[in-house]
C-alpha cells in the first residue's frame, strides 16, 4: 500500500503541478498515534511544486488520491501533513494474505546479504560469569537471530580471555592458599573455585600493599612493590616462555572453569559456532606488531616496548608490546581480528563490549587501518551500557558480583513463588512445573535486560521483572499461553478456524487496529537489525500483548454468535500469537504452551 501511494503521488504531482517530483522528496511514514490515519505524507517539500500553502497543497493531493484509489477511505491535513485514512477492507485483504503466510519476516531480508561475527560473552577465566556477563550474552545472541532473520551470514564467535596477569592472580592465590583444593573435593563449580582464588588474591594484595603504605611507601609504590604482584609478574613471563608447571597449572585451572562456564551457557541457551583463546591469538597479534616496527609504523622505546603514535587519528600512544615482552590486550585484539577475517572474510564484526571500552576499540580501528588494514572499517564496537542492582555497581575482585547461576536460580524461585501465590500452575506435574519454573524465570531475566535500549546504562530488579501484569516478559508469555489456550477450548468445542472465511468477515475498529499492529512487525525486526536495537522488538512485543488483552477482555472469542467474525477473531489471535513466538524466539526467549 505504501508502494501505491506513492506512486500516485508522483502522479498527482504531474497532474496537478506538471513537473516530476524526486523519489526521496515524498516522505512517507505512519500516521502518529495521536492524529486520525495510518500514512502521512509530509507536504512542505512539495510546495516548491505546487506554488501554495501547505494546507491546499495537502487536500488537493488528497482529494486526487481519494478519487484515484479506492482503498483510501478518507484523508485530513494537519499543518504541513497529509494523513491518509486506509479503509477496513483493505485490511481484511491484507491479515487475509498475513494468515496463510508461512514465513513472517520474509518482508525484511535484505537485498545484499553480509558475512557477519558477532563476537560476545568474553570471559576471563579468572572468574565465573556474573549479571554483566549476562546483559552481553543475552544481547550478542540475540543480534544473531536477528541479523540471521534478515538474510545475513551470521557466525558467533566468542574470545576467552585466558591468560595475562588477571590470570596468574588466580592461579598464584590458588598455589599458595588452597593446599590442593579443587572442584571435586569442595563440591564447587570449577569457574567458582577459581573465582574464590581471584578474590583471595586481592585480598592479600591489599593487606601487603597497606603494610608498605604504612611503612611510609606512597600508594602506587606500594601497589607496584608488593611481593603478590610481582610474583604474578613473574608467573605471567614464566608463561609466556613456556615454563612446564606454569602451563600445566593454567590448563588444570582452565579446564575447572571451561566446565562451568559450558553449564552456565547452557543454562542461559546461548552458543557459539566458534571460540578463539587469548593464548593463542595474541601470538599472531605479536608477529602483527615485531612486523608493523620493522615497516617502521610502530616505535621502540629505549626499554624495548613496542608502541604506536596515533595523536595524527586524534587519539594518543598506545603500549603493544611490553619491555619484558610480553603482550597487552590490544596486541590479542590485533591477532584475533586477522584470525577471523582469515577464517571467514567478514564484512562486520560486532564487538559486544561494555562502553567502558570505548577508548579502546577506538584506538583498534584506528591501529589496523595504519597497519595497512583495509577491512578495519568493518570492526564495530557495539557498545552497551553498564547493569547495575538497586544497591550499586559490582565489583569481581571484591566478591561483590551477583553470579550468573545464582541469579537464574534466584529467578526460577521467585517464578515458583509467584505462580504459587496466583495459583496458576496447581494442575500441572512436578516435572511440568519445574520446566515452566524455569521459562518464566529466565523469560523474565531475559525480556528485562533486553527491552531496555542496549547503549543505556540499566538497574535489574528482579522482583520487578517477574510481575505478570507489566511491561515484563511473564506477561507476554502468559498472553501466548491464553492465546494456545483459547485454541484449545476451539478443539474441544469443534470450532476450527478456516482462512478461506475471512474475507466475508466485516471485523469493528479493534480487530483493524490488531491488524495493523501485525503489519508492523517485518519493518520492526528489519530496523532492530539495522539498528542493532533488540529492545525495539521487546517493546513491540508487550504492545501486542497489551492490546491483545484488552481485545480479549473486551470482547468474546469463541461465544461471539457471528460465525464469520468469530472465524476472523480466532485466526487474529493466532497470527498474534505467531508473532509473540517469533519475536520473542528473537530475543532467545522461550513460550511456555500452557502457564
């Protein structure tokens, strides 16, 4: 329809004014909600064309239109805006084709598909994954299946952060104070037991550098001087040159954490189709940069570390190489990007990384294009904001995290507790339970976090994301369960929709509004993909659901006399609830049947 109107506007330009009008002067977009109609073109950069006031230009348009094609049922002009009213017929045509399509975003597929990496999680295996870890791998899997639904070749990679001084703090704390202790023999995930020893690290760490502080030694000596950190120094060019105990202690500890984090990624249905490791990336990073100095693009400084200048890109020097050699982030970041581009000849890559690393992506685009890098345009820093609890921010190395698996417990437990008290699940089985336990609860986790712009800092509650009557993912789930259970009591009562039917329904102002919210929905998931934005798809999901229920409630379904209209309400609620599932299969969110 949008198409048609268009078109004719050209002509009635012609028509009306004589002269060809440019395609990106007619500005089309949807009526706001607040004015009658459903496009509204907007007229001021036609009045070239037309020599008259806004106003005039809008009705004469709109009268052309009106006379030329009969879906339009009727038009006003506000100001310097034409609201064009589309009549229910029209509508009934469209949901009539919308319920028997199989593929509902075949509307958002792009014309020129691209090779694309999405690289989130990002672990340190210093540590078990905690509530920031799980804004990021709720967004980065979801930007897949968003990206994937529009056409494109999408792989997920994930970068574990395996080695660097952060990781020989856990294993010298490990060394000194477990006396032995590992998953098994304390009956804690690996990824938690190496945690505590992060924790305990820092703790020793501290006491040391405040006795040197007290001893009269100023803050920084202090920290730099004390014994832990420089045993962690040492630990860390131990591994770097290969020493045997080092390495077979970092692949003893990795290997505890690798288990837990499998169980906390299966937990939370995320995956990946490829993992890189720090350790062995960054020594492709390495030969990148010994290169980039012999090509006298990178400097030496007189202590034999290797730098970059980039104060020409308005940023600053930046350490690639350390004087004892050994390596930085960057330098990992470096080889990692030419790994994957050697992999997959990417277009993209989407780096989902908190924006507290915004400097430092920056400082990576800018370095492989000096380096001669002509794809390095493509690396995309997909910046999210911080997530926080209504206590404050989270801090790893004082233990002041909120862990993953304890969350998604936490979150199944209050879903427990809330279904108990409305007495919603008193006729299922304990198995059944335990299963819809476990979809309202991460549903909620997840729907919470992701309906929330992703480049907003955000505070998770989660007494308030389990509510099932507000803008929560319990709610819309419940809304699909009633939809499921609305066919149900069909079956039973021998009452099947027939789409052959629809056409002879006459549907009132609520079903045609439903109906154009449906229409809605391709163009939704084509914009979250180009925009990178999963919480458009959230909120559209709760709007749907919020009409829905108030159609619901308003009006019958199944007792509805009119066989015709009760045909047509039955089938809207089933392409409903179509889209409910697909959109929130888009954001990894799971639909129980029956809640």
């Amino acid at each position: 329809m949008e198409i048609v109107i268009r078109n004719k506007i050209r002509e009635a330009i012609r028509v009306l004014y004589n002269n060809e009008v440019p395609e990106d002067l007619i500005q089309i977009q949807e009526t706001r909600k607040e004015f009658r109609g459903d496009f509204t073109l907007v007229v001021f950069p036609l009045l070239r064309y037309s020599k008259n006031t806004p106003e005039n230009t809008g009705t004469s348009i709109g009268n052309f239109l009106k006379d030329q094609l009969p879906d339009i049922s009727g038009f006003n002009v506000i100001k310097g805006f034409l609201n064009i009213e589309i009549a229910d017929r029209w509508w009934v045509e469209y949901f009539a084709d919308l319920s028997c399509r199989t593929d509902l975003l075949e509307k958002c597929r792009v014309s020129k598909p691209e090779t694309i990496l999405v690289e989130y999680s990002s672990p340190n295996t210093n540590k078990p994954l905690h509530l920031g870890h799980i804004r990021n791998n709720l967004l980065g899997f979801s930007l897949y299946r968003i990206l994937s639904s529009c056409g494109h070749r999408v792989i997920k990679t994930n970068i574990v952060n395996d080695r660097g001084i952060h990781i020989c703090k856990s294993m010298l704390a490990w060394l000194k104070y477990s006396g032995g202790e590992t998953p098994e023999s304390s009956g804690m995930k690996g990824d938690h037991l190496v945690g505590k020893y992060y924790v305990m690290f820092d703790q020793e760490y501290r006491k040391q550098a405040e006795e040197l502080i007290a001893g009269g030694m100023n803050e920084t000596e202090a920290r730099n001087s004390a014994p832990l950190m420089a045993e962690a120094r040492e630990m860390l060019v131990k591994w770097e040159n290969g020493d045997r105990e080092v390495v077979d202690l970092w692949k003893m500890m990795n290997s505890w954490v690798y288990k837990g984090f499998d169980e906390t990624y299966k937990l939370l249905g995320v995956d990946f189709d490829r993992i890189y490791y720090e350790s062995e990336t960054y020594l492709t990073g390495k030969e990148i940069v010994l290169d980039g100095l012999r090509r006298n693009v990178l400097y030496q400084h007189d202590d034999s570390s290797i730098w970059v200048d980039l104060s020409g890109q308005g940023l600053d020097h930046k350490l690639l190489l350390r004087s004892d050699g050994t390596a930085v982030y960057m330098t990992q970041d470096l080889g990692t990007a030419v790994a994957r581009q050697n992999d997959f000849r990417f277009d993209k890559t989407l780096y989902v990384v908190g924006n507290e690393q915004n400097y430092h992506f920056q400082v990576l685009r800018a370095l492989m294009k000096k380096m001669g890098y002509s794809w390095a345009d493509g690396l995309i820093h997909f910046s999210y904001g911080m997530v926080e609890l209504p206590e404050g921010r989270m801090k790893s190395r004082e233990g002041t995290v909120v862990d993953a698996d304890d969350l998604i417990l936490e979150m199944k437990e209050t879903a427990r507790s809330v279904s108990d008290e409305l007495g919603k699940l008193s006729e299922f089985s304990g198995e059944e339970k335990e299963e819809i336990f476990m979809k309202i609860g991460l549903g909620a986790l997840k729907y919470y976090i992701l309906k929330v712009d992703p480049h907003k800092n955000m505070t998770f509650n989660p007494a308030e994301s389990i509510d099932f009557n507000g803008n929560t993912g319990p709610f819309i789930q419940y809304t699909y369960a009633r939809i499921k259970s609305v066919f149900r009591k069909a079956e039973q009562s021998g009452v099947f929709p027939d789409t052959g039917e629809i056409r002879s329904a006459k549907p009132g102002p609520k079903e045609i509004e439903l109906v154009k919210l449906l229409r809605k929905y391709p163009d939704l998931v084509a914009e979250a993909a180009e925009t990178y934005t999963p919480a458009l798809i959230a909120n559209y999901c709760y709007d749907l659901s919020r009409e829905f229920n108030q159609f619901y409630h308003d009006f019958s379904i199944l007792g509805e006399e009119n066989a015709s209209l009760r045909n047509f309400r039955l089938l809207l609620s089933g392409v409903i609830s179509r889209v409910l599932f697909s959109g929130m299969w888009l954001l990894g969110i799971d639909m129980p049947e029956r809640m």
